[in-house]
C-alpha cells in the first residue's frame, strides 16, 4: 500500500517519531514522483502526426498524410528513433521541410518536454513562422489545443512560448550571435542554416551541449560549397530519396542533367530533356507552349521517356524511396537530400523554363537565376567548377588541327602561366593580315619541359611571355635563364609611351623595365630581365573582343582542342557593378571557375600581339607607319 496524507504510521519501538516520519516523507516524495513520470511515446513521427495534428495553413490538406509528401516519411522516423541525435535535411523549395518542425514541435511538448530554440536568418522571418505557422498549427491540433487555450498573450508572443516552467519555445534569428548565446536548449531547429553568418550554426549548436538527450534539426536548400551546412552533411550518413520510373518501376536518384557529353543523345539514357529546336536560333528566344509538350524525364534504367503529366509525377514520388549513399559516420547524425523532381507537385515545364532563363542569363554574364535554380530547384551545394556550363563562345575550325600552325605568319609566340610546382604553357601563330591560330598548350612540371617544348617549335625565347607576379624572384630568375621575357597584370587602365617623335601615346602595357633578378645577392648586376607590365582589364576585353568574333581578325582555334580548354576560356565573365563610392555604373571582369590558367596564357598572347603591332590601335599604327 502507498502511503497517503491521511495515512497513520505507528511507531515501532525500537524506530524514533522522528524517524518514522522522515521514513512516511520520503515514500510520500518518491510516489508522487513516479506518478507524474511519463515515458516518452515512442510512434513514430509521422503515425502520432496523423491522429493528433491539423496544419491549417495547408494548400493541400488540413490533415496531416505523409503519403502527400513520402520523402518526409524516413526523415520523421528519425526524430523518434531515439538513436539519431542531429537531422539534417536538404531539400528542394516547396518540399514541405518545415512542416517536419511543425509536427516535431507539438511532438516534443507533449511526449517528451524540452526547451525549444527555433532559428531562421532573420528575426522577421523567424516571427513571421511563429505567428502564421506554428501557432495556428498548436491551437487547431487536438494534441495541444487545450493547453494553448489556457495560455495568455504574453505567454504565446511571437518571439517565446512559455509552454510550461522549464519548457519553452524561442522563434529568433541567426543573424545576431547574441541571439545565440545564454540558455541551453534541448531541442535545437536551424531553418536555412546556410544563410548564417559564418560560425553562428557552429555558436548554435553549443546551445545543446548541457543535454545527454539533446535533438538538433537542420532544414534547408542548397548553400555554399564548403560552408557550415555542408559541413554538417559531410560528417552524416547521407541517404538521397529516388524515384520509382513508372514504366520499368525500378528506383533512380533524378539527377537534372542527361550524362556529361550526352545532352542530345537519345542512345543515352537519364536526365531532363527537351526539344532545342523551340528557340530561335537568331533571337535566343523560347516557344515555352511548343517546348511544354517536348518535355520529358528519361529514365536511366530503361529509357523510359516519362511524359510531364501528374499520374506520371505522383507515381514517380510516392513510390519513391531513401537510398543510403554515404555510410560509416555515427549511427547519431544522419542528413536526407531530395530535389525538385521528387516533388510531385511541381510540374517539369516551371523547373525547364528556369533553368532556359538561367542558362540564357549566364550568356550575359549574369549567375544569379542559376545558383537560384541549383539552391532551390536541385538543393545542391553551388560550386561554380560544377553547375556553371561552359559557355563554348569560342569558335573551332574542324579541319585544323593543334600541332601544325600556319603555313605563313608574321610571327610565332610562346606564354607561361607560373603555378606553384608545375607550369601552363601555350603557343599560337599571329600574321597581321590573315589572323591567329592555336598551335599547342600543355602542362608541364619543370621550366626545363617547358624550354624544350618551346625549341621544339621554333618560339624565339624573347618572344615568351612569363608571368612573374607569384613570388617574382623566382620569376624572373626562371625569365633570366631561359631568355623569356617578364609579364606583370596590373590594375591601371593604360600605361604612357614617348614616341621616337617626342608624342606621348597611351597603351594598355608599360614600356619595358630592366629588372635585376639577382638584386641582394653577390651575383647583382650580371644580368637583366625585361619586364613589362599590363592593364588586365584591357587585355582581358580585347581577347574577349578577339573570341568572340567582335573585331575584324581571325582568332582560330582547331576542331581537336580538349573540354578544359574551353572550360579554362570560360573561367571569367565580365559583369556589370555599380561603385560604391560614386555610385556610377561600370564593368569589371569577375573569376567565375577555379583554374583559369589557359585563359591568362592567351591574355598574354594578347599583350604580345600587341607589343608587335598585329592588333589594336599598336596595328593601326604599324599600318599607318608603313604607308609613311
């Protein structure tokens, strides 16, 4: 029998009153204890989710279903595991993420009460969730609808909920590390971690450390490559959610793009795809009715060309299912990716017709709507290297081939991009009347390769531009040995000339410097290296020019040249910016892709053609000075 207020406790004879009493407390204290002790109810998510939570707010249904969006269904399995501690969720835009938290929420106050922390970038965005979400999803479930109605104002603000002593809910931003900063939090949610400030998701997660039994839920699109999120990702075992072809049923992870050099080969099974011949060739412009019937998703099991209907989309995502991909991290963090294809709703014409616009962007040096669609659409992580396409504005002639040159030219030049423990090298053909052509690029390991390479075909040694602006010490002692000549970019526009007139003249590179490679040492003054110095801005707009056929000159690449080098060609863009100073509007050339060192061996190509005179306003002058 348990010992109640009303109990009579006779004392023993050899027991004191005062024992005996200490004795009827302390079973009084350890029932009522145990008696408000509660499991913690251990359904799973998505099952306790579907008998006791409304989502009001919900354009597709007030009740929740996870067949609505299966992807959903591993993910909720996860939070009442009790085995996964930290949940991280990369998902495409209108893939119901944070629905997962507004199930979670209720879960926790009434099975297993915490303190709550939920983060978004900003403070607005975090209320704006609390007040339109949340809340109305707290006073319509059955689960806490009783209990919301007994809390005042003040105790259901827009920033806290005071659920009850000890358990409460904080709807904030990311932005300010104060915020993050203070009480320790049992259940931790990061709403698109991966616009934080730099460090604040890792000063978030020390918010948990307090608790042994401590959940962390991360939410979001695609971010930054190298950025916290990925982080995260990286040290979770990671499962992608594939979908379910409805012609062969077999599963496929929906990857965007058909295989790397197959975009028009129907031999070639897997990605999105659709007819080109929509656009106007001239104008660039798309037939976005015509092109929505060419729509199709090629199933890269069988081929299967799965038509853009939603009998086909549904099938595809609600038979769909998580494969693990990455294993062998700890059993507590798991991450879960899912892309727009996985969503059924979202029809594969909108997700064709942005990434047209993108793509149509990017040829104007514009980004901006492709890291969107890679983010939001795909939620990967954007890395330039790989989801910028190569933009192929060079042009190549088929019939010639690297390694010949041409039959006549005014001369022949050599350029050198130094990099550390190994060398870019390329060669072209100029003649002033009849253009230039491509003959060799390599990389190679040692300037002695390189020296040899050069021999080989015929370059006169001064003619070689060497860039010498990492460590130019050893550059120009490479230039000095080798009799290359030193080239250096610089930010001015042009650079002042005295003719042999006396007339000054503005050129985008210096007059040439003798530099002394060996200055400090006892070698000093034994030799000199010319050195000469260039716009980049200038040289990078004629070569731009040059390639793109804006000027009256043949700038010739042969058929046979490989993907990187268009890739490399393709590693700046100019881009428009407004200073912030002045507020005037002017260009400027942006790095867009990692290795660019093909591109700066023709920039300095360009450098050298100008310094003979064969393009330009240098050109002009040559001519003009013959006719005299």
């Amino acid at each position: 029998m348990v010992p109640t207020a009303n109990s009579q406790v006779r004392p023993v004879d050899h027991v004191a009153p005062s024992e005996a009493l200490a004795e009827f407390q302390l079973l009084r204290l350890q029932h009522e204890y145990w008696s408000q002790w509660i499991s913690p109810d251990r359904t799973e998510l998505h099952l306790w989710a579907t008998e006791n939570i409304r989502l009001p707010h919900s354009a597709r249904s007030e009740d929740f279903d996870i067949n609505i969006s299966p992807w959903l269904k591993f993910p909720a399995q996860c939070i009442t595991s009790g085995i996964v501690k930290e949940l991280t969720i990369v998902g495409a835009v209108q893939g119901a993420k944070t629905t997962l938290a507004e199930i979670a929420i209720p879960y926790w106050l009434i099975n297993d009460p915490g303190p709550i922390m939920f983060n978004s970038d900003s403070d607005p965005n975090a209320h704006d969730w609390s007040e339109s979400r949340m809340y109305p999803t707290l006073k319509a479930s059955p689960a806490t609808r009783n209990h919301m109605a007994k809390l005042s104002r003040t105790e259901t603000a827009r920033a806290h909920l005071k659920w009850s002593p000890g358990v409460f809910g904080i709807f904030q931003g990311a932005h300010a590390k104060g915020n993050l900063q203070g009480k320790s939090i049992r259940y931790l949610i990061n709403d698109e971690p991966w616009l934080y400030t730099k460090g604040h998701l890792a000063e978030a997660y020390k918010r948990v450390t307090a608790f042994w039994n401590s959940f962390v839920l991360n939410m979001s699109t695609g971010g930054e490559i190298g950025g916290e999120l990925e982080g995260r990702v990286e040290i979770s075992n990671q499962y992608h959610y594939n979908v379910r072809c409805p012609e062969c049923e077999k599963l496929f992870y929906p990857r965007w793009s058909p295989p790397p050099g197959h975009k028009d080969d129907s031999s070639i099974f897997g990605g999105m795809r659709w007819d080109a011949s929509c656009r106007d060739s001239k104008t660039g412009r798309w037939d976005y009715k015509r092109l929505a019937d060419t729509i199709f998703y090629s199933c890269p099991a069988c081929g299967f060309r799965i038509k853009d209907t939603p009998q086909n989309r549904r099938f595809m995502s609600r038979q769909g299912d998580y494969q693990e991909v990455v294993g062998g991290q700890h059993p507590e963090r798991v991450s879960c990716h899912y892309p727009g294809i996985a969503i059924d709703w979202v029809p594969f014409y909108v997700m064709v017709e942005e990434w047209t616009k993108a793509i149509a962007s990017m040829r104007y040096g514009d980004e901006t709507l492709l890291k969107e669609f890679v983010l939001k659409r795909l939620a990967e992580f954007w890395n330039p290297e790989k989801h910028r396409p190569v933009i192929k504005s060079v042009t190549t002639k088929p019939t010639l081939k690297l390694k010949t040159g041409m039959a006549e030219r005014t001369y022949r030049g050599g350029s050198v991009d130094r990099q550390y423990g190994h060398l870019w090298i390329l060669i072209r053909d100029w003649h002033i009347e009849n253009g230039c052509q491509l003959v060799h690029y390599e990389k190679v390991e040692t300037g002695d390769e390189a020296d040899a390479i050069f021999a080989k075909y015929k370059v006169d040694p001064k003619l070689v531009l060497c860039d010498v602006a990492n460590d130019q010490t050893k550059g120009l002692r490479m230039c000095s040995k080798y009799g290359w000549t030193a080239v250096m970019g610089s930010s001015r526009k042009s650079f002042s000339h005295t003719e042999g007139d006396g007339t000054r003249v503005r050129r985008i590179y210096s007059p040439i410097e003798l530099m002394d490679p060996w200055i400090g040492t006892r070698d000093a003054g034994s030799e000199e290296v010319g050195l000469i110095h260039f716009s980049k801005f200038a040289t990078m707009d004629r070569l731009f020019a040059l390639r793109g056929g804006d000027v009256d000159y043949d700038w010739r690449v042969p058929g046979d040249v490989d993907d990187d080098y268009f890739k490399q060609l393709d590693s700046w863009t100019l881009v428009d910016r407004v200073n912030p100073r002045t507020g005037a509007h002017d260009q400027e050339f942006q790095k867009v892709r990692k290795h660019d060192h093909l591109l700066l061996t023709e920039v300095f190509q360009i450098v050298l053609a100008s310094i003979m005179g064969v393009i330009g306003s240098e050109r002009v002058d040559r001519v003009q000075g013959a006719e005299k």
